[in-house]
C-alpha cells in the first residue's frame, strides 16, 4: 500500500533533476505521474527509465509558456481522470547577469519561467481541485527566495514572488482540503546545474565552476550541494496525507544556509 | 524494511503527546526508542500501550534538571549502545502572563523546560554523536518562536532562544554528519497543552475555548494541528533522506507563520 495510491501528480520540469526525483518518489508510493519537458526525446529516454508503463506519462511543453503550463494541467485531468497534485518545479535563467547589464528579454523569460509559471498552473489547478475540495500544490522554489547573491537578480526576485503567491494561496484554500506549499532546496546536484554552472560561474565573475559549488555550499553549515533524493523526500511528505496539515510552509531542504 | 533501522532515538516528554506519537512513528519505523517524562506510572503505562517490548525503554528524570537531561542521555547509550537521534521535545509555558505581570518564577522555569533542557541535552548528545561521526538532533520549538502572542512571553522567549540555538549548533557541526533542527508546530491540543493553556488564556483574558479559536483563525486551515503532523515530519528529519536539512525552523502549522 502505497502512500499516494490512485492519486495523480503533474510535474512541470520532470524528466530530469529535481522534478524527476519527485516523479520517481510518487511512482514509488502508487501515484500516476505526467512529467513535463520541452524535449520529446528526453521525455521519451525519461519514460523508459522510469519503466512505469501507463502509471506515466510525457507532456511536451515549455514551462515559460502560459498554453504550455495550462496544457499540462488539462492533459492530466484529461488522460488520468483527476490531478491531485500539481508540482510546479521548471525554473532557471538563460542569459543571467548583474541588473545594470539585463536585457528585458532575459528579464521577461526569468519572470514567465520562473514566477508566472507557477501563477499559470497553480490557478489552472486550482480550478480543478476547489471543486473537489482536495489537493496538493508543491512549488520548487529556492534559497534565492530569500536571500539575494549578485549576477541573479531575475531568478531572485521571482522566487521571492513565488513565495508570496504560496503563502496567499494557502490562505485562500485553506478550509478546502487543499495544501499550497513551497520547497526551498540550497545549491542541489543537476543535470541543470552542471549545464548550467558554467555560464552562471562567468555571469557572476568567478574564475570557475567550482568557485561557484563552493560559493553556494560556504553559506550551508553541510558545506555541499543538496541531492535529489533530499528534496523528493521532502515533496513526498507534502503530498501525502501526513502532509495535510502543512500549508503556506516554505520548507527549506538547504543544508543550513537560510537565516530564517 | 524501516527507514530507521537500527537507529537509536531518545525523546525527552515521550510518554504523551507529541512526543508518544513521535516514538510510535519511530518504533514502526524500526528505531529502539527511549521515552522520558516526570512521572514512573505514566512511563510504564506508555510502553504498556506502546507494545514494542526492549524496543522501547522509559527514564524518569526532570528536564528542569540538568543532571536529568544528562543522565537521560547517558541512560539511553547505556541502554541501546549509542544515541542516534535526540528529540528534545518537552516544554510547556509555566504560569503564563503579560510582561508586566511576569513573575521571574515564571519566566525561569520556563526558560528551564524549553531553553536549557534543550541546550543541556543536546550538549550531552553532541558529546557521543561528534566522534560518532553522525546523528540527529531535533528540537521541539513552537509557531511562538517565530511569532509573539501577548500573554506568553515567557514561553516565546524560550522558544525562540530554542530556535537559536538550533541555528547556530546546526553550523557548529554541519560537516560531522550531524544535523540540527526544529520543527515549529501550531496549536495542538494536546494534555500539555489541556496543563497550561487554561492558565494563558486567562492572563490573555479570554477562555481557553476562545484560544484555541484564535489559534485556528490565525491559520489557513482554520483549525488546530494534530501530533501525527509532527510525527511524520520527525521520521523525514531523522531518515537518510533528511542528511541535507539542517538549521532549519520547520513551520508545521496549517499556514499560521509568516516565514
């Protein structure tokens, strides 16, 4: 008996990373999965190594797309019969840089992908859910929701905006059987990060990428990147029905580098 | 297979409560549990209703006591061999009242229940889990570490001296494979809290019916936490999985805490 039997979850960014530790965690304890990505071949290399047959499914779908976010939701509900819960997970930034040199478009893509994504799903969903009266939404936010290093300025203040939208929400449909919860993961080992880093190493004025790993772990009293399978746990209590009573809680998974 | 196999935890105040429900979550999840509490007969009751035969040890001690907190430790190594997990859960507010009624009995003791049976217990756990190279230490705080109702200054003041030193153990030994936190409950209505709440819904001039409603209220949920809550969360920050949490105020609270 499985801790999310017959529940159905929906996962922006779940092919690889973070959102695909959730979709494994949730397949593991009897849940039906529909993970998103923009690449149908990862989704399809995603599918196949999960091995769940029809238990899950791949959505094609960019998540700094307002049809794309929406679509997913709808998809869900249509090919599973219901969505009970809705991990809003996709994030990250393109071409980031100090604010004096942001260009509008990097600007406008961190605020789609990183803060109106979760707006888009979460309202699509809880349309769904209200109804219902039952849901789970799990937002992946980050430490940057509450602190601010240079060189992320868009990334920074679009967590910090998700948190926002948490809290409010979980005000909203509190009485509803409905829980709206943010996860603020540190530094945590990707597919994203290691693609990534680099480029991020050099946008902020580091000489390397390990200069970056250990900028980002110095603040943590563990001193390392977090692991997946950290954060996956964590978003796995809050789906289950021991997290009912757990809402607006913005849960750190960051070895200790938030101050409060 | 459990996610605490093998592990060895000791919950200070485990007899009832919060604390009762966390050493039942820990037992099905495979750990030897040690429970302490004031009271021999309550001790003896709750392992007869717990049933996990030399799984689960009780210790009489005070945690007002210093040398209670210690020899609690000391009884639980003694016991299982090592102290992997240390839940220091206890706590309460003593004659709860306005700042400008507080008597110093008042503030002292619970300072004394909250505050230094945390720190004197994590002390002596730390002593065995540093060269252990691991553990798990998680504090029993309260929403009221993070917020300030009137009323309950003593018990906030405590709880937030809990939470500090929850964050600043937690960088003492980050790399040691030891984590440290706290989990920050709203209002449960649990016997500690059937004990004092009375008395503080008085000093805040309202009946205790009428305080667990401006508890509820101040929540998304609009009604009082219950212990499993807490008790899952426990298991999480205890487990494998929890190695990357560490310093952290763990709002279990039904959305009541701004941050």
């Amino acid at each position: 008996m499985g801790k999310l039997d017959g529940k159905v979850a929906a996962i922006t960014g779940g092919t690889r990373s973070i959102g695909r530790g959730m979709a494994d965690a949730f397949l593991a304890e009897g849940a039906k999965v529909v993970v998103n990505g923009r690449n149908a071949e990862k989704g399809a290399r995603c599918l196949a190594e999960m091995g769940a047959g029809d238990n899950a499914v791949f959505f094609q779908g960019d998540a700094s797309k307002q049809a794309d976010v929406e679509g997913m939701v709808d998809f869900a509900i249509a090919h599973y019969g219901q969505l009970d819960i809705c991990c809003l997970n996709s994030g990250g930034v393109d071409k980031t840089g100090p604010v004096a040199s942001m260009s509008d478009e990097e600007w406008q893509l961190e605020m789609d992908w990183n803060l109106n994504q979760v707006f888009w799903g979460m309202r699509r969903a809880l349309q769904h859910m209200i109804p219902r009266e039952t849901g789970r939404i799990i937002v992946t936010s980050s430490v940057e929701g509450k602190l601010g290093k240079p060189g992320i300025p868009g990334y920074t203040a679009a967590k910090h905006a998700v948190n926002g939208l948490v809290k409010s929400a979980a005000h909203e449909v509190g009485t509803l059987g409905i829980t709206v919860n943010a996860i603020l993961p540190g530094l945590t080992e990707t597919d994203n990060l290691t693609e990534n880093g680099p480029a991020s190493a050099e946008a902020m004025g580091l000489e390397s990428y390990e200069a970056l790993i250990d900028l980002f772990t110095q603040g943590a009293a563990i001193k390392r990147p977090n692991k997946i399978s950290e954060v996956a746990a964590v978003a796995l209590l809050l789906a289950s029905t021991s997290g009912r009573n757990i809402t607006g809680t913005l849960f750190p998974v960051d070895g200790g580098t938030m101050p409060y | 297979m459990g996610q605490l196999e093998g592990r060895v935890a000791c919950i200070t105040g485990g007899t009832r409560g919060i604390g009762r429900a966390v050493a039942e979550a820990f037992l099905r999840e495979g750990a030897q549990v040690v429970v302490s509490g004031r009271d021999a007969a309550k001790g003896a009751q709750a392992l007869a209703e717990m049933g996990a035969g030399d799984n689960a040890h009780f210790v009489v001690g005070d945690v007002a006591v210093r040398e209670d907190c210690e020899a609690l430790i000391q009884a639980t190594v003694d016991r299982y061999g090592k102290i992997d997990i240390l839940h220091a859960n206890a706590g309460g507010a003593v004659d709860p009242a306005p700042v400008a009624a507080m008597t110093d009995a008042a503030m002292q003791g619970t300072l004394l229940v909250n505050y230094w049976h945390t720190f004197w217990s994590m002390r002596a756990a730390l002593a065995f889990m540093i060269p252990q190279g691991s553990g798990r230490i998680i504090a029993t705080s309260s929403v009221e570490g993070k917020v300030g109702t009137p009323g309950l200054s003593n018990y906030v003041v405590a709880k937030a001296a809990v939470n500090a030193l929850v964050r600043t153990s937690a960088k003492e030994v980050g790399t040691l494979g030891i984590t440290i936190n706290a989990v920050c409950p709203g209002a449960i209505e649990t016997d500690a809290m059937l004990d004092s709440a009375p008395a503080a819904a008085e000093s805040m001039g309202m009946t205790y019916d009428a305080l667990k409603d401006m508890f509820a209220q101040a929540s998304a949920i609009k009604r009082l936490n219950e212990v499993e809550d807490v008790a899952e969360v426990l298991v999480l920050l205890a487990s494998d999985a929890g190695a990357g949490i560490t310093g952290s105020l763990i709002s279990i609270d039904g959305g009541t805490s701004p941050y």
